[in-house]
C-alpha cells in the first residue's frame, strides 16, 4: 500500500505502550490533575493500572477519540459494533470495508486523536476547550487524512475497483480515489 511512513508511528508506539501522555512508559497522570476533558483514572489503582486507564481513555473515550470512533461508526453497516481492538489491533470489523483500506484508517484515525490532543492541550492553554470546536477538529484531521491517501495512490492502484459504494473511500469510473467519509449528525 502507497502510504507513507509517518502514518504509522502512533500506532507503533501505541502497541509498545509508549505514547508520552497516553500511558505511555507506564506513566499515569500526575496526582490530583484530570484530562482537559475532565477524567480522571482512579486513584484506588495501582500506577501501572492508571497508565493503562489513561491509554484507554486518551485513544477511546475523550472527547477527541470519541468524535473520530463516532465519524466511523457512522460510516459502518448498523448492525456492526466497533470496539477498541478493531481499530488499535487494525482488526477489520465487517467485510464491507476492504483490508487494506481499513489499515489505513486505523492508522489515519489513532494519528488523528493525537493530533487533535495536541490541538486540544494547546487551546486549553489559550482560550480554554470547546467540545464542539474539539470534535470538529478531529473529524477534519480524519478527513484530511483519507484525502491525503486517496491522493496518494494514483490512478492506478489496488484501490481502483472500489465500487461506488465503498464506505470511506471509493473509486470514480476513472480508477482514481475519492473520499465518501459521512459525517454523523
Ligand atoms: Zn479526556
């Protein structure tokens, strides 16, 4: 698959436990502090349960995570529940997605949620966190994501016989890739 590297990367670091300010290293929050969301691990937990807490929490239920999980349900048969390891252990949920796309977007969509994070830590430093504007972020950074792979494969590509109704991604009659990612209400 034509995608590039960067992509990848958090991830990786997701499965060595290794994501800084996810869990990562074993590390919870500091004592006394929440997410900018508000959570925070339990404090009956021995560390290495809160760091693991916090990976759940940052790659699964904050509100970042949430609207991207959200965006891809949405995109998915009804009948298909997601869960965490369809989209950390790039397990593909149903067989309307194809494989190969579904790598893609698990990768897409964890780069997204630390992306958005990022964008979140940083407003909360400013101005303070808006949901509305947290979560339109990540689904745009999601968004910019499949363009950034639709573009990137070409005219010719093992993705050019995605049929029309392809979630996520499909192929127009010329072999090219275009992104059909239905936003949900
Ligand atoms: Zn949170």
């Amino acid at each position: 698959m034509n995608k590039k590297n960067n992509w990848k990367e958090v991830w990786w670091r997701l499965l060595q436990h290794g994501v800084v300010g996810a869990g990562g290293h074993g590390w919870p929050m500091k004592r006394g502090t929440a997410c900018p969301c508000g959570w925070q691990h339990s404090a009956a937990s021995p560390r290495a349960t809160q760091a693991l807490q916090l990976r759940e929490h940052v790659f699964w239920t904050c509100t970042e995570a949430s609207a991207i999980i959200r965006a891809i349900q949405h995109n998915l048969p009804v009948s298909v529940q997601l869960l965490p390891r369809h989209v950390w252990l790039l397990e593909q949920p149903c067989q309307t997605v194809r494989k190969e796309l579904w790598y893609f977007l698990c990768l897409a969509a964890l780069t997204a949620i630390l992306r958005a994070r990022g964008l979140v830590l940083s407003m909360l430093a400013r101005t303070g966190v808006d949901p509305a504007v947290v979560d339109t972020r990540a689904v745009d950074l999601l968004l910019a994501a499949l363009k950034d792979f639709a573009a990137c494969q070409g005219s010719v590509s093992s993705f050019s016989d995605l049929g029309q109704s392809h979630p996520f991604v499909y192929a127009r009659p010329n072999g090219s890739l275009a992104v059909s990612l239905q936003l949900p209400p």
